[in-house]
C-alpha cells in the first residue's frame, strides 16, 4: 500500500514520464534519429563503454579517434553525457541506448522544470495538483528540446537543458541561496561547455538585471549569494574545467569556431553560401520566433509582476543577442564565440517561457480557466512530437545506423579525428587511414609500410601488429617489446600529446612528433621493452585539489549556516 503522500509526490513524475515517453514514441517505432551530433556521441559511449570495461574509470584518451591515432577528447568534453552513456551499455544494446537516453534527458528536464514550478509559483499553483505537471509536459515537448533531440541528437546539450530550469529558479528566489545557484552551474559545466558559457551569462545578465529591477533591500545579499554559487560551482567542477582551460594550449581548439559555425553565420534568419547550413538555420529562427512570441505576449500580460518584469528584460537581451546588432558583443566578451550558434540560448529561453507560464497561473485561477494548462501541455504535446517525427528527425544511411557503429567499433578500424581536439602540430590531412599500431624504420618521418601478400613473416618478425595476447594496447599503460640489431626509430600509431610518458627498460625516452603527429620514439639496438603510459598533468591534478577544497568549504560553510539557523 503507498502511502497517500507518497502518491501525490509520484503522481506529478509518472505523468512526466509517460509525457517523455510519448515524445520519443517516434524513435520507439522508427528507430534512432541520426541527427547531426549523432556519430560522435555514440562512439563516445561505445570507446568509454570499452574503457568503463577494461577498468578505466576515468577516461581522458579516445583511442578509436583519428583512424586509431587517438586524440584527448575526454580532457576537453565535458563527461555527464558520456559517462551516462558508456553506462547504459552494461544494461542494453547500443541500439537502444539513444533512444533511451533521449527518454532520460526529457524525463530529467521535464522533472526539473517541475522543480522550478513549485518554487516560482508557491502554494497558488501547487494547490492545482495537475498544474505544476502539466507546465513540465510542456517544457519537456517544446519545439526547441525536441529539435535538439531529434534534428541534432546534440546529447549533450540535451541534457544540459534538465539544469537550465533549477538554475533559474535559484536566481529567481527572493532571497537566493550560494549552493542552490553552486549546483546547476557545476551540471552545466559537466555537462557540455557551451551549455555552461551561456549559463554563466545568463547568471550574471539576470544578477544585474535584479540589481537594477528588484528592491535595493536585499542587494549586498544577492551580490554575495551570487557570486558565491557561481564560484562553488567552478570549485565543484573544476577537476574538468581547470585542465579543459589550461590544457587546452595543446590542441587546435580554435578549430572549432571555423566558417559556418562562427556567430556572425548565425544570427537569425541569416543566409550564407551552404543551403543545408541554411535550412537548419531557419529551422532554429521560427523556432525562436515561437519561444520569444509566447514570451513577450506572457510578459506584457503579466507586467504587474516584478518577476514577470525580471524575466522580460531578460527576454530582450536574449533576443538582441540573436540578432547581428550583437555582432561586436560576441566578437568580444570572453569565450562567447565558443557558443558558435546565437540561437543556443534558446536552452535558457525555454525555460524562462516556462517560468512566465507558471506566473500565469494566479490570473487563470481568478478566471476559472485552469483547465487550460493541462489541454494545453496535451496539445503541445502532440504537435510538437509530429512535428519532430515529420521534420526533424533524420533517417540513417546503412554507414551511419548504430548496429554499422557498433560493428565498425568491434573492427578496430578507428574514426576520423575530430578537428579541436587534435594535437596542436599534427596535420590530419596526412595522417593515413589503416596504420599498423606500431612499425620500425630508419627515420622518423617514414611511412608505415605496405601491407600486403608475402610482407607478412616480415611483418611478424618486425613486430608490427600487436601480438593477439597484447590487451595493453587500448588502454591509458602500453606495453611493447621490440628487438632489433641495430639503433631504428619506433613509429607509433598513436598522437603526441604531451601527457605521453615513453620509457624504453625503465629510462625515460623521448618523443618526437611527425608531421601527421604521431609518435617517433629513438631506441638503442637490442631489446627494448617500451612502455606508454599517460600522465596526469599539473592541470589535472589542480582540478581535483580544487574539487576537494570546495567539497569541503561547502560542507563547512553549510554547517555554519545550519547551526547559525537553529541558533536564532
């Protein structure tokens, strides 16, 4: 028997459940969308699933990127989203697994956004026991968050889209408190980097906003609460920011903001010479226009409401944004242009929509019409789903399914190198596809050799594939023997990051990088038992001191202000 209050708590979350279900219906009978993100987040979840196996619990190298070569995507990618996805091969197959963790991310939105009801609105719209649901229905089946899912399969930023709503409602409390604004700020940044940029703005944008639009009374409290959670929240994921920062200088990051993905390219309604470039882009500008109508048409309904006011500036300044009049905005404020698309903060506009429509509910409570939301939640719904399932999910070619994925992962093959991420000297345009995993020569700068009919006692007898018992070869510690009579130069398929330690019987070596940047590493005639093994960097290891310092002010600091409580 479940207790009466137990039922009214699991009421509100089986209905979002059913509602997130019902809005991947689509990808339940038709199979996965592959969208534009899609192929890289389920290699992500296949190379950590692999690692998560062989007992590497915290990844930082992609061994399958570059053809086999590798590249330090788990430093520089935020891990929420393919942490949980490398996790959900242990309970399905991966050709289940997206579509489940689709299902999540709505689930865990629409819950947030429930969250955010109950604070924003109090006790008057919590009375309506189908309210509050019926806001977080709508939420989770918002035009935009379907197009995220279903158009881009951007797996990151879907998730991100679950922290959105309880940062804003720690912004929006009268009275807001450091570690309920530490917390979503920390998600975001685990979560995915421009999903966090925005938010930080987002933060400090509505912090000024309050100053200027809300009671002086409180103003040395919210100064001091917020920059106390958006510090607590740097601390509580700095054991991922403070090596994706500093570390960065070892990769071409600034491949990232390239023609077509640079603001300017994408403000609204915006045309350049790639008609698909386009087509998504238009896709996303009348999405913008719905989120902004229903906003402003809120706002100028609720203009009365100091919060409605709040949340109305803030709608202007999203919008400005979108638009090419902030073009020099972008061009300067510090790591803005990382957001590559204008239209991203459509993550934070959604939920500010959100929160008007809770501030709604007061108004149709007097008028009796409280029966709308619930219809309308259901309405959305429903045409935001067939909308999704006609327009913006997207078929897969035979290559591009996850069962080819997942075969293609089983082969060893490797995937091309992801332009960012790759090892700052390291040219991809010559590094070759289907490298022996290690070869000898007499230079650095020689090409692997051509395998073929009769090369393969040689090629034996040079040790160029892995021995089959060799299972160090995927993994953060390889080990190689290699015999040769004279001096030679051991090339190794696998990138130069400077986090590479190589040591030949015991001694240190060092690593010389070719121009396609893999490994050249110089070794005595005789038997050389090489080991590669990656070393943590200062970075990485001042994140996790920094982590456990704010882990624990946290706890101090809650303590203190617990016991400050009871004292009064």
């Amino acid at each position: 028997m479940i207790p009466p209050a137990w039922k009214r708590q699991l009421a509100p979350a089986a209905v979002i459940a059913v509602a997130a279900f019902l809005a991947v219906l689509p990808l339940v009978l038709h199979g996965c969308s592959c969208g534009h993100d899609f192929d890289f987040h389920l290699v992500n979840w296949l190379e950590v699933h692999a690692q998560f196996q062989r007992g590497v619990l915290h990844p930082q190298w992609a061994f399958t990127a570059a053809w086999g070569a590798g590249e330090p995507r788990f430093v520089f990618y935020p891990p929420l989203s393919w942490v949980i996805g490398g996790l959900l091969g242990f309970l399905m197959p991966y050709t289940a697994a997206p579509i489940v963790y689709t299902w999540l991310c709505l689930f865990l939105a629409g819950v947030a956004c429930l969250r955010m009801v109950s604070v924003i609105g109090g006790e008057t719209v919590s009375r309506h026991r189908w309210i509050p649901p019926a806001i977080a229905v709508a939420y989770l089946a918002n035009p935009y968050l379907l197009f995220t899912a279903y158009e881009r399969t951007a797996y990151a930023e879907l998730l991100a889209a679950a922290w959105m709503p309880l940062l804003l409602t720690a912004l929006l409390r009268e009275r807001p408190r450091w570690l309920e604004i530490a917390i979503p700020v920390a998600l975001l940044w685990l979560t995915n980097a421009p999903a966090a940029v925005l938010g930080c703005y987002g933060l400090l944008m509505l912090g000024l906003l309050r100053l200027v639009l809300w009671p002086r009374a409180l103003r040395r409290e919210t100064i001091a609460q917020f920059t106390l959670g958006t510090l607590f929240g740097l601390l509580f994921a700095s054991f991922y920011i403070v090596p994706a920062v500093v570390d960065r200088k070892w990769v071409q990051a600034a491949m990232a903001i390239v023609e077509g993905v640079r603001p300017e390219d994408n403000f609204l309604f915006g045309h350049t010479t790639d008609p698909l470039h386009d087509a998504v882009l238009w896709q996303t500008s009348r999405i913008a226009v719905v989120l902004f109508s229903i906003s402003i048409t809120l706002v100028l309904l609720l203009r009365r409401d100091k919060t409605a006011r709040l949340l109305g500036a803030m709608t202007v300044l999203l919008l400005l944004l979108l638009l090419p009049v902030s073009a020099v905005i972008w061009h300067h404020a510090p790591q803005l242009s990382f957001l590559q698309f204008p239209w991203r903060f459509l993550c934070l506009q959604q939920a500010i929509a959100a929160a008007l429509l809770t501030l709604c509910v007061p108004a149709l409570t007097r008028a009796r019409s409280t029966w709308i939301m619930p219809a309308g939640a259901v309405a959305v719904l429903a045409v935001t789903t067939v909308i999704a399932h006609h327009f913006y999910q997207q078929e897969c070619d035979e290559e591009d399914a996850p069962g080819a994925h997942i075969v293609l992962f089983a082969r060893g093959g490797g995937v091309m190198p992801t332009d960012e991420y790759t090892v700052r000297d390291a040219d991809n345009d010559v590094l070759q596809q289907g490298n022996p995993v290690w070869w000898i020569a007499g230079k650095p700068d020689a090409p692997a050799p051509v395998l073929g009919p009769g090369t393969e006692m040689r090629m034996r007898v040079l040790g160029l594939p892995p021995r089959p018992e060799d299972v160090t070869w995927n993994t953060e510690h390889t080990r190689m023997q290699v015999l040769w009579p004279r001096s030679f130069w051991l090339i190794v398929n696998r990138r130069a990051y400077p986090a590479w330690q190589v040591t030949s019987n015991g001694a240190p070596v060092p690593i010389t990088e070719r121009a396609d940047g893999l490994m050249a590493i110089p070794l005595p005639a005789g038997p050389n038992e090489v080991e590669i093994h990656y070393r943590h960097t200062p970075a990485e290891m001042l994140g996790v001191v920094l982590f456990l310092m704010g882990i624990l002010l946290a706890i101090l600091m809650h303590r203190i202000e617990t016991q400050g409580r009871r004292a009064l």
